[in-house]
C-alpha cells in the first residue's frame, strides 16, 4: 500500500512541475504563433527593454517584464528615435504624432508579471 502512495505522489509531482513549466494557467495570447511558454521565456531572459515577440495581421508584438512606468519610457524612446512624438495616454492607449498623421499603440498586461505592446506594422 505505501509502495502505491509513493508512486501516486511522484506521478503527482511529475504531473504538477510539467503542467506549470508549460505556463498553460496563464491567460490566452492576443496572438496564435507563440506559446505562453516563449512569450514569458522570451520576456525574463531578454536584455532588450521590449522584446518582439510576433507579427502578425499587420501588428508587431512587444512584450516587456519590467514595470509599467519603465515599459512606457521604453516605449516612448522606441517611437521617438523613428520621428513619433508621444501626445497623450488613455486607458491603454498611447497615442503619437509624426507629421499630422497620429496612431495609436495598444497595451494589455498579460498576468501580473507582463505587459503587451501592438504596433502597426511599419513603426
């Protein structure tokens, strides 16, 4: 009897470190082409302060570990070195101006740990 103890709790352990090394408890991605498991690998190993995760249906995808007030300059700086100027934030939208024309990047945070960025391809 303890013999089947012992093996049901390994089975068990084995069972709990796979399922949570696979991230699958985290929430759904905006995106189809990466896992959860590269997305959130991709976000605490990077040296960059926004990673690009994807691009898809003419948005790049950023991700970023840090706070959201460190992540926003990120932002900020990513935009202005490409002639953007940053005019306002709303929600999580931030809006920039270049030339009359103004766009929007979208942020969503993604767990408590991760915060998401979708920039029209082209910025």
């Amino acid at each position: 009897m303890k013999k089947w103890i012992a093996v049901i709790v390994v089975i068990g352990v084995i069972s709990t470190y796979m399922a949570l090394s696979t991230k699958f408890h985290y929430p759904e991605l905006p995106f189809s082409n990466k896992t959860k498991y590269e997305v959130a690998n991709l976000a605490t190993t990077s040296t960059l302060p926004l990673s690009k995760i994807t691009q898809e249906d003419g948005y790049i995808w950023f991700v970023t570990d840090d706070s959201e007030d460190i992540a926003e300059e990120s932002l900020k700086k990513r935009l202005q070195k490409n002639g953007w100027e940053f005019v306002e934030k709303d929600g999580s939208g931030y809006f920039f101006e270049r030339n009359g024309e103004r766009v929007m990047i979208e942020s969503e945070k993604w767990t408590s740990n991760y915060l998401l960025f979708q920039l029209p391809i082209g910025l």
